[in-house]
C-alpha cells in the first residue's frame, strides 16, 4: 500500500487482490454422490447439483428414507404450532401435547441420522421450547442454549412485553461425543475491553485487551426485512448471518447440512456458500422453487421461470394488537 501526501491511502493493484480474496474467500468446488445418503430411493420430486440437494416432501417419511449418521449438522426450524400461514401446510396443532409428541418424532429421526460427530441446532417458540429440553437433556446432550435476539420498531403491545427473541438449542449425541466448533471462523468484535483500549493486568507482562471474541449465546440479528436483499417471500424466513454463524461454526467445508424444514433453503444457500452440501426438505411446492433458485440448482422449473419477485409476508396483527 503507498501512502500520498495529504495522508490519504491509495491502493495498489496488488492490495487490492488482497482485499479481495481477504472478503471473498472461495471454497473448493464439491461435487457429492446425494444417493449415497439412502437407504431407500427417494420417491419424492426432488433436483440436484453438485453440491444442492432439494426436496419436495414431508420431512418425516424422507428422514425415514435416510441413512444412520449420514450428516454432520442439521438445523431444524420447524413450524411453531403458533398458526403461522405455510400455505398448503398448517401450523396449528390440536393440543401442545400433540405439537410435542410430533416434534419428538422428527427430533429422533433427525438425531438417528446425525453423525456421532455431529450436532442439530433446532428452534420452536419460547413456550414450546422448554417441554423440549427437558426430552433432549434426558436423551441426548445440551450443547448450548442459544437466544436469538431482535429489535422491532413495527407492531408494538400495550398490555404486555414485546416477544423479541427465540430460542434455539444446540445438541449433539451424547456428553462425551466429540463435535466441531470451529470458534476462529466466528469471532465477533469484542466491545467491552477492547474497545475502550483497556489493558488487561491478569496477563504478564499486562496486554491490551484482544478486539475480536467467540460469540456468546445471545446473538443479535436482525429480522428479515422487505428492503434487504435475501428476503424471500416466505413468513418466518431465517436471516443469512444466523445459519452463516451456526455452518460456519458446526461444519467443515465438505460436510453435509440439513436442514428438514428448509422453507426458504436458508440453510442449503449458506451451506453451498460456504463450500458445504445442503439438503434440504419442504412440503411447499411454492417454497422448492425457492430452493432450487437460492441454492443455485435450477433457474425454471416446468417451463416456470424462478426469478425472484417480491411480495409483502404478513399484513397480521400480534395477538395483543388484536387484543385476543
Ligand atoms: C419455520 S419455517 C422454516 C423457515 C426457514 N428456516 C427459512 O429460513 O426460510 C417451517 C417450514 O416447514 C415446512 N413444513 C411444515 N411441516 C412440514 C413437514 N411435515 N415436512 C416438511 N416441511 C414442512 C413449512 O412449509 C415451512 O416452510
């Protein structure tokens, strides 16, 4: 880098390869043989590439299809049993007990097919989640229990707090399986120590607080908005820096992710991103077809273009607003 005499900085060519590969960094192609997750063939519709596999279906009888300890980390957002609108599929269940009993199935099914390496991150609403840590500790592992935190300015209560987090669990087989957590790939700027230029005088000789941290388990993302560009049209789509942070942190560049209950395939397009293998399982035909875009295997289907246009999630109330 060369410097000019107002003191402003001018980049060479080479500095600017420099920052380029530094922001970009570039995985090596994958091409994986999908059939080999199988026990059984798949009968549902289903397209491929090299390194994307989506399927239209229901996630239990493909989980059902597939082989034991086939995949190294699974994220499961399954509905919420809160009534949210999936178009052909609802999210309503007749009880919570039912809901629970129904999220134990998949929770089996998807931790039979999880490498003994391996590790799922599910999510469910805030009171839903409780009956199922209390099944996961007892039969599995609690690995960590992660709050996924956002502001909303939109649609605010007068009779009771906001609800701006969820939660999500992070598990894995057992306590002594070992698992990947690839904390150098995740580090978040560190703003208590650092950022005031504290010196740390536990260390000797004392050292300047270090400006970069592993993240802790409250995790500040924004929601999904109209205006950014990853939004799809999709209710309770994820963002991108979350399944960023969690493939990053539980997968190496290879590896299978899975994600049952893919809606808009954000974990499949960060898992491709990111030089790994997505699969990933949705009964909305409307939502495949955003898969097979977002995770680059097909740009039509059926002589259907899929070119991204954007409507507007929700125009619903909160239950408070609406005064229920
Ligand atoms: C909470 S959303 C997932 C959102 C996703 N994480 C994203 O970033 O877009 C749950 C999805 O599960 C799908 N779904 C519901 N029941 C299913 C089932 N039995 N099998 C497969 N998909 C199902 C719904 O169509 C919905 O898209």
């Amino acid at each position: 880098m060369s410097m000019i005499s107002d003191g402003q900085m001018v980049l060479t060519f080479d500095d600017v390869l420099e920052v380029e590969e530094a922001s970009f960094k570039v995985y090596p192609e994958v091409v994986f043989d999908f059939d080999k997750l199988f026990s059984e063939p798949l009968t549902e519709e289903n397209m491929r590439s090299n390194n994307s596999l989506a399927i239209l279906g229901e996630s239990l009888s493909v989980l059902k299809k597939m082989k034991d300890k086939s995949v190294q980390l699974i994220f499961a957002d399954a509905p919420y049993n809160i009534g949210k609108d999936f178009g052909n599929n609802s999210d309503k269940w007749e009880s919570v007990h039912a809901y629970i009993e129904w999220c134990k199935t998949w929770i089996d099914e998807c931790m039979r097919v999880l490498s003994d390496t391996g590790s799922m991150y599910f999510m469910t609403a805030t009171q839903h989640m409780s009956y199922l840590d209390v099944y996961v500790s007892e039969k599995y592992n609690v690995l960590c229990r992660i709050i996924w935190a956002y502001d909303s300015s939109g649609v605010q209560s007068k009779k009771m707090y906001g609800s701006l987090y969820e939660p999500i669990l992070m598990i894995n087989k057992n306590k002594k399986a070992s698992y990947i957590f690839n904390h150098e790939d995740i580090l978040v700027e560190a703003k208590t120590g650092a950022k005031r230029k504290l010196i740390d005088y536990r260390k000797n000789p004392p050292q300047p607080y270090s400006t970069e941290k592993v993240p802790g388990n409250v995790w500040n993302f924004s929601r999904v908005r109209f205006k950014m560009d990853e939004y799809e049209n999709h209710p309770t789509q994820k963002p991108e820096a979350l399944l960023e942070r969690v493939v990053k942190a539980s997968s190496n560049p290879g590896d299978v992710v899975l994600d049952p209950f893919s809606g808009s395939f954000t974990t499949s397009a960060m898992a491709v991103r990111l030089g790994r293998v997505g699969v990933g399982i949705d009964l909305n035909e409307e939502y495949y077809e955003i898969g097979l875009r977002r995770t680059g295997i097909a740009t039509e289907r059926n002589g259907k273009s899929l070119e991204k246009v954007k409507t507007r999630k929700t125009n619903a109330k909160s239950k408070y607003v609406r005064g229920e």
